[in-house]
C-alpha cells in the first residue's frame, strides 16, 4: 500500500511539473504574440472594453486548443486563426443582439489632426465597413502574411485571395 502511495506521488508531481511547463510555455508564447492578437481584436472593434473582452475570449480559445495544436501549420498561422474566428463569432453574437448606444463626448483632445493620421484613419473606417472575412484578409495582408499564408488561415485557396483583394480594393476605392 505504501509502495501504492509513493508511485501515485510521484506520478502526480510529474503531472503537475508538465502542467507548470505547459503553463509557462503558453505564456511565453501570449507575450510572443499579444500585439498580433490585439491588433486583430481592434479590427473587429474600437472600444477598449470590448477589445479586452475579446483578447480574454481568444486566450481562452488559445489554451483551450493548445494541446490539440499539431504544429501543421506555423504556430503564427494558429494564433491569426483562432483570434479571427473568436473576433468573427463575437461579432455575429454582437449583431444578434442590437446596436449598443454610445454615450461618450464624443471629442479626444488628444486626437492627432495631420493629414497622414486622417488618411489612416479613413481607410480603417473604410475597412471597418467590409465584411467580416474581407476584413480578416485585408488585416492579414496589411500584417504582410502571403498569400499562402492568408489563405491557409482564411481557409481559402491563394488564388481566391488574390481575386478577394483586389474586389476589396475596388470596394475601399468606391466608398464614401
């Protein structure tokens, strides 16, 4: 029995040592990655509560899926996908629910007003108002990920993003 014990023992603090790498491990890479994961997180949304909320669902999504990651594709790839599906399913949930109200001022003293900041400003504003999978290409390809690399992540074919980026193009050319 007591031979039970030692064995059961040990066994657990393997256990728990492996838990502790894989939690250090995790971490690391959420450092390694966070301002990707952001910047996906402010492409689906403007308000910091909301992004917050957001990067906490796609941390949750990450360690829930981070012993299935089979390292098929680069680990970079992975995190851009399960960021862009959490972003894409809480944006469906969101317009499920209504439009919230905005009861901020409405002025930022701190705003920048030079001509390159407006530019940036527009076409963001501009991209806001795709939809939801052409958001996510043009993110990817402002993010300098290739063509390949947009389409594994997207789940469509080089091609296809090829054809997809320049109808967005067109579409953030024609907008007003």
């Amino acid at each position: 029995m007591i031979a039970s014990y030692g064995c059961n023992y040990k066994r657990n603090q393997l256990i728990i040592s492996l838990m502790e790498a894989s939690e250090r491990e995790f971490a690391s890479i959420v450092r390694k990655h966070k301002n990707t994961i952001y910047t996906v997180c402010y492409m689906f949304s403007k308000d910091e509560d909301e992004v917050s909320d957001l990067f906490q669902e796609i941390l949750i999504n990450l360690w829930k899926g981070y012993e299935k990651f089979r390292g098929e594709s680069s680990l970079n790839s992975w995190i851009y996908k399960v960021s862009l599906n959490t972003c894409i399913s809480a944006d469906r949930k969101k317009k499920k629910m209504g439009k919230k109200v905005d009861l901020s001022v409405g002025s930022n003293l701190y705003e920048d007003t030079d001509q390159d900041t407006k530019q940036i400003r527009q076409l963001y504003s501009r991209i806001s108002k795709l939809g939801v999978i052409d958001r996510a290409i043009v993110l990817l390809w402002l993010d300098n990920l290739s063509y390949d690399e947009i389409g594994e992540i997207v789940g469509i074919s080089t091609k296809n993003v090829s054809v997809k980026l320049v109808r967005i193009r067109e579409q953030l050319k024609a907008m007003k």
